[in-house]
C-alpha cells in the first residue's frame, strides 16, 4: 500500500501548477510511484522516502531536467514537485503507454514477441543508451527492471531514469542491479561508468534474446547457497561465459539452463560472435567491450537477416556464413526441421536484406546519410494483384527509381510502381543501388 502521498491530494510542481494525485503505480527501494494529474493530462509522480530525499539527488534532478532526455524512449524527469505538508520532494515524468511490456513477462513467457519485434528492441536501446552516452550520462543501473518494450513492434521505453548521471560525476550510492553489474564493479575495483553501462547492456541484451544470463551455466548449478560470497564469485572474481570458445567449464545445464541451450544455435553467427567478443574479451577488459554502435549495427543487421520458413512460417535467420560451410544450403528450420528455401534477396550497399512477403526498406537501406533511419518505408514487397505467384518491390518513396534488367534493359520505376523480383536485376534507388539475388 502506498504511505508517501494521499489519493486526490495535490502537490505543487516549482513553477506552480497544481499535479493531482491519482492512483498508486508502485514503490521500490527510493520511493513511490503515482498516476497523477497535470492541467488535464496524465504523468507519473515519483515521490521519495524522507532518507532518499537528499540535496544530492535533488541537484542531480535539477540538472537531469535541465539538460533534458537524450531521446523520446526516456521517460525523463519534466520537473520537480512539493507539498506543504509532506516531507520532501518528488518529480513529474511522461506515463508509461500500457503497450509496453517488461522483460521479465517476457521471462515468464506472459508474452510471445517474435524474433522481428525482438531485434527491434534491441536495436532500440543501442541507440537509445548510445545518445545517453554521447551526451555525457552514464545509466548506473541498466536491467531488465528498467526497459520496457512493446512485443508488437518493438518498440521501447526506459524508465527509473532519476539516478542517470555525469558520467565520473556521480555521488549517488546506486551500483546497479544484482547479475548486470560489471565484474569490476562487483569486486569493488570501480564505480559505475559509461564502461560499465556496456557491460550492463551486453547481459540485457542476451537475455532480452535468450531469455537467460550469459554467466550462469554450470558453475551456478553447482552452487548450493547462493549468498554473497557465490555471487561475488560468480560475477565478478571468476566469470565465465557460458558458452566461451575456449573454455567449457561453464555451459549451460540441459534441463536446468534450457533457453541457452536452445536459443544459442538459432542465431546467426555474426550475433554469436559478438556475444562471445561481448562475454569473453569484453568480460575482463572495459575498453573492449561491444560499443552501442557496433550492437547497433548487429541488430539492425539481425532483424534484416529473418527469413520464413515455408512450411511452418517459423521465422529463421540467414547467416552467409553458414551457407558458405555448408555447401550454400540454407539449413533445416528450427521449428518444423523441414529444409528452408532461401527467398530473393537484396544486396545494397553493405546490406543484405531477405525480401520476405511483409519486408520492407526504409532510409536505413537507402539512404546513407541516414542510416539506422526505420521511421517511413521508402519501398515494400507486394504481390502482383492479378498472378498472385509474382511479387515486386514497390517504391514508396517520392524519388524515381532506375531498373536495370537481366538483359541490360533499362526502364523507370516511378512512385507507386514495383520492380518484378528477379535474380540479377538492379534497381538505383537514387543514393544507393542495390542488386536482387537469390
């Protein structure tokens, strides 16, 4: 039950607008969180316990509201709150959308995104902790705690934002969350850091992706009180990846550590190579570890990468590595074991991109002054209206196309026109020209 602020009781935010409080969202170990009233429009109202209240963190606020969010996927302080008659302050934030869902129902199997929404995800919040970071802040406590995420699209939120700090700056006694923080965080070797953010993201981003952590294999199994001492152990004096090419001491257990196990091999193996660089280099040495651009790059790259099964409508990943060791042969789907066929495909630039029935291409793919660019497709797989075995490649985009065909012939493909997918063809999309394989 909530005990800091009474319902349809008013607090004052410092340039005097009365914020009405509404109902109890919940508490944690700072304060509690309110669904509260601003002239007519609904925020979260975060208030803390009289001992978190301290003129430390409220300057650390007043200079997170000042500088503003680094991106819209924040929900940043807006700004500070009192009342007359309750000890210490709060502050007002955007309300989280009822869409977005946490990682830990994603855990417990409460929702079932697909590998596209998934990716997504993760492609987001690479971008998002890469303009917190370019700005300066470090996030302190990254976990799957904090992030939400729509299981639709993709899309995401993170939230607790209050303890986000200058980064080497911060006087706050927030280390982070137990099973993300940095080895050496851990130990007690180093406080929190931008370095250790990219720790904290790698760990969220093999669980958002595996549904598991990356250090507990064996050695957490065998483990029979997990007190701090176990812990310490675990992830800061002796961690090991569980799936470290050179070292197998720590796999994952069948039957207790499933998800890993069966996850792992689905992925492509430009994505596992950059866990392992992730949780084995980056696991002992902070200055290599996966930059947020380079996890940027992957995930876009995995999200291009899905492809459909044709029996069972699984989706599956095209990895050009393993058809080059496998003789060119795609593989059997990991849900109905039937051999994949490859569908056409689209080499542009340094892209490879399946064209799938809903694919779709966006300034990412074509435009490269504005890559990571997925706000409006600029093109999008359709099939003929009257032979339903034909599909194209519509231009969505305002710019005329060049198709260049098989036999040298060269037409245009205007706006709201498609070019017939073929192996062989070119299409100039204006900054860019891409080449359909298959």
């Amino acid at each position: 039950m909530h005990q800091l602020l009474q319902l349809r009781s008013t607090v004052q935010t410092l340039s005097g607008h009365p914020c009405t409080v509404e109902t109890f969202l919940g508490g944690g170990g700072q304060g509690e969180v309110y669904r509260a009233l601003l002239d007519g429009k609904p925020l979260a109202l975060k208030w803390y316990f009289a001992e978190q209240a301290t003129l430390a963190q409220r300057q650390s606020l007043e200079t997170l509201i000042r500088k503003g969010p680094p991106s819209a996927q924040f929900l940043w302080p807006m700004e500070l709150a009192a009342a007359p008659d309750v000890p210490g302050f709060g502050y007002i934030m955007p309300l989280r959308e009822a869409r977005f869902k946490g990682i830990v129902d994603l855990m417990k199997r409460r929702i079932e995104p697909s590998f596209q929404a998934l990716a997504t995800a993760g492609l987001q919040l690479a971008q998002a902790f890469l303009e917190l970071h370019a700005q300066g802040f470090c996030y302190r406590d990254i976990s799957f705690g904090n992030v939400f995420f729509d299981p639709d699209t993709g899309d995401i939120q993170v939230c607790d934002n209050d303890n986000v700090a200058i980064n080497g700056e911060g006087t706050s006694g927030v280390l982070g969350t137990p099973r993300f923080i940095a080895p050496e965080v851990v130990r007690g070797d180093a406080s929190p850091s931008t370095q250790t953010d990219l720790f904290s993201l790698s760990v969220l981003l093999f669980y958002l992706l595996h549904i598991h952590h990356p250090l507990e294999g064996q050695q957490e199994a065998s483990i029979k009180c997990f007190d701090l001492p176990a812990m310490t152990r675990l992830y800061g004096t002796d961690p090991l990846f569980i799936f470290d090419p050179a070292n197998d001491a720590n796999r994952p257990v069948p039957g207790v550590h499933d998800n890993a196990l069966e996850y792992w091999p689905l992925y492509p193996s430009f994505l596992r190579e950059r866990f392992i660089h992730a949780f084995t280099a980056g696991l002992h040495d902070p200055h290599a570890r996966v930059r947020e651009s380079e996890w940027r790059a992957t995930l876009v790259q995995l999200r291009d990468a899905i492809l459909y099964c044709g029996q069972c409508g699984a989706e599956n990943f095209y990895d050009g590595e393993a058809l080059r060791t496998n003789g060119g042969q795609p593989g059997a789907c990991w849900s109905c074991r039937k051999p994949l066929t490859l569908p056409f495909r689209l080499r542009v630039g340094r892209d490879v991109v399946m064209l799938n029935h809903d694919t779709q291409l966006f300034p990412h793919h074509l435009d490269p002054q504005r890559r990571y660019d997925l706000s409006q497709p600029l093109a999008a797989i359709q099939r003929h209206p009257q032979n339903p075995d034909l599909w194209g490649l519509k231009n969505l985009s305002p710019v005329k196309w060049v198709m260049t065909a098989t036999d040298d012939a060269v037409r245009d493909v205007e706006p709201g026109r498609s070019v017939s997918l073929a192996a062989g063809v070119k299409v100039n999309f204006g900054q860019m020209e891409g080449e359909i394989r298959i």
